[in-house]
C-alpha cells in the first residue's frame, strides 16, 4: 500500500508542480516564501494523499490546500509588509515600457491592489490561473453560479476603482474587464 500511496504522490506532483509553484510565486512576496508555501502544499498532500481526488480533480484540490497555505502564511507576515509589491513590480516589468500602451501602469496595479482580497482571488484565478467558473468553484468551494456573481461583482469593482483612476484604454474608460 506504501508504495502505491507513494507512486500516485510522484504522479500528482510531477502532473502539478509546476502550476502549484506559479501559483504560489504570483501570490509571494519572495522566491523563498514561494518556496514555503509550496512545500507546505505537498506535505499535506502527502498527509493527506487518501483524500487527494483521481485525475483532474487533484490539481484544482492543490489549488485550494494553497489557498488556505497562503492565508496562514499571510498571517505569520509583518502587517507593515505591502502583499502586492510583487504585482507592481511585475506590471510594470511587463507594461511599463511598452511605447503602444496609454495605459497608466501604477493606477491599474493600485486599483487591483486596493480591491478585496476575495475580488483579487477570483480575478487572479480568472487572469493568472486560467481557470473557468467550474474550476474555480472547486477551488473556492462554492457553485459555478456563485463563482460567477462574486466574480461579475469583482470586475465591477475593478472597473469602478479604473475609472475613479482615470484609466482608459484606447481613449474610453474602462467599464468591463
């Protein structure tokens, strides 16, 4: 039994290291937290690897053990630390130089940054994970039709705070995502 609960670990963690360890730097404020995080995630994998869903399912049930990872990890942080100083170096890394862009790089990471921790999920899972209302209902533990109102919700707010920012793109205000 060993080595069968042994031999399906390798093939979940071989199947998902690499979008856990995405998952986990995009939400870090360092490499090394990242790394934390991440051996956290598969320790109680392994722990818990009865409770490990077959087939597609395990990723999506990684994706949620990371996310309450995360919380925890969050709480043991220096309150003064800023969570999102990775994001604005990120955003302005990739758009921040880019002569086509009229769009200003420090509103948009402030207006994301500013958001609730819960719109910033869901819109991270949408934007970063690539994951679809199923999925992330998995993840978060809710209905497909929950997903999709809190996330409905959270892109209006997204878009409120652009527009109180004065971003537009192309000349006119963002009101969707």
């Amino acid at each position: 039994m060993d080595d069968d609960r042994r031999s399906r670990f390798e093939a979940v963690y071989k199947q998902t290291y690499e979008r856990i360890l995405g998952y986990a730097v995009r939400r870090c404020d360092s490499p090394e937290d990242a790394a934390d995080v991440v051996a956290e995630i598969y320790a109680i994998a392994w722990r818990r690897i009865d409770a490990l869903p077959p087939g597609e399912q395990a990723p999506l049930w990684l994706y949620g053990v990371a996310r309450n990872v995360l919380v925890n990890h969050r709480r043991g942080q220096a309150r003064h630390r800023h969570r999102n100083a990775a994001l604005d170096t990120e955003l302005a890394d990739l758009y921040g130089h880019s002569p086509e862009s009229g769009v200003e790089v420090a509103a948009i990471a402030r207006a994301f940054r500013e958001l609730p921790d819960d719109d910033r999920e869901l819109i991270s899972l949408v934007a970063w994970e690539g994951l679809d209302h199923g999925e992330i209902a998995k993840v978060l533990g809710c209905s497909r039709n929950a997903v999709r109102i809190r996330l409905y919700r959270a892109r209006k707010r997204l878009s409120k705070a652009l527009a109180g920012a004065g971003v537009s793109v192309g000349g006119v205000v963002m009101e969707s995502l």
